[in-house]
C-alpha cells in the first residue's frame, strides 16, 4: 500500500483496525500469501468516499481449492473479514463454490441448464449420490464425481 493512503487521515475516520492493517502492509504487503488486502482496502476507501460509511457492501469473491493453499486463502479472506467487521464495514467473502450452490438451491426451470454448465465446469463436490428435488422435476446427481447429472427429467 503506498504512503501517499496513509498520508491522508481524512481517508482513515473510523476505522482504525483497517488503517493500522494498511500500515503494518505498507509499503510491501509479504504477510499474506494469496489475500491481497491492499487492494480491498482501497475499494473500500473509494467506496466510503464515493457511498458514505454505511452506503454500500463488498463481495470478495473467489475460487476455493482443495489443501493447504484453500486453507491459507480462507483464513486470510477470514481474517481481513473480521478486521473489516470490527470497523463497521459490510464486508463479505464468498467461494465461487458456495455461491453455484445457493444458485442451484434456488434453481427455477429455465435456468437449469445454466445451473448445469457451472456445476459441471465449476464444482468438484465428493460425497456420496444425493437427490435433489426441483419444483416438477426431480435431478439426481453423483457427488462422487466431478459433478456429473446422472438421470432426470431435465
């Protein structure tokens, strides 16, 4: 993060665990391995010039893998969360993962096919073959594998 943020105390008016996160990453953020919280802080910062203190949300979305890598990612994207909570900002980290899922639990009949392609392409859930029920239809689906649509009346 460079100085010249820092420099400006107008931009820093409560939220005080923001800037001294700022300060601690600037000039050169080496704490966090895949978060870049430089980055959302300064959306943060145009947005609460741009929207007020209270005028608008952020979604920090992004591809969960697998492993210890998956593990560090969450718990940087959860940390930078909670500093950001502290401050009163409405601040929310969402997988791509758990978002398709709350689409596909929301599913209507004509976007299954859309619902399809991204659990397809985007999901690699493994569990055991469960049933989901549409509204008219029924999609049973084998969780064992890279999200493959077994049989159904879609």
């Amino acid at each position: 993060m460079k100085e010249k943020y820092l420099n400006c105390n107008d931009l820093w008016d409560d939220i005080p665990e923001l800037r001294n996160l700022a300060e601690c990453i600037s000039p050169d953020d080496n704490d966090s391995k895949h978060l870049h919280p430089a980055q959302l802080i300064k959306h943060i910062l145009g947005l609460r010039r741009k929207f007020g203190c209270g005028g608008f949300r952020l979604l920090y979305l992004w591809y969960d893998v697998l492993g210890e890598e998956g593990k560090v990612h969450r718990d940087e994207a959860m940390q930078f969360a909670s500093l950001a909570k502290n401050d009163g900002i409405k601040f929310h980290s969402l997988t791509y993962q758990e978002l398709i899922v709350k689409l596909a639990s929301q599913i209507r009949p004509n976007h299954v096919d859309y619902i399809r392609y991204l659990t397809e392409r985007y999901l690699y859930l493994y569990a055991v073959t469960k049933q989901r029920t549409i509204p008219n239809q029924t999609l049973e689906m084998d969780w064992a594998k890279p999200c493959r649509f077994l049989k159904g009346s879609i």
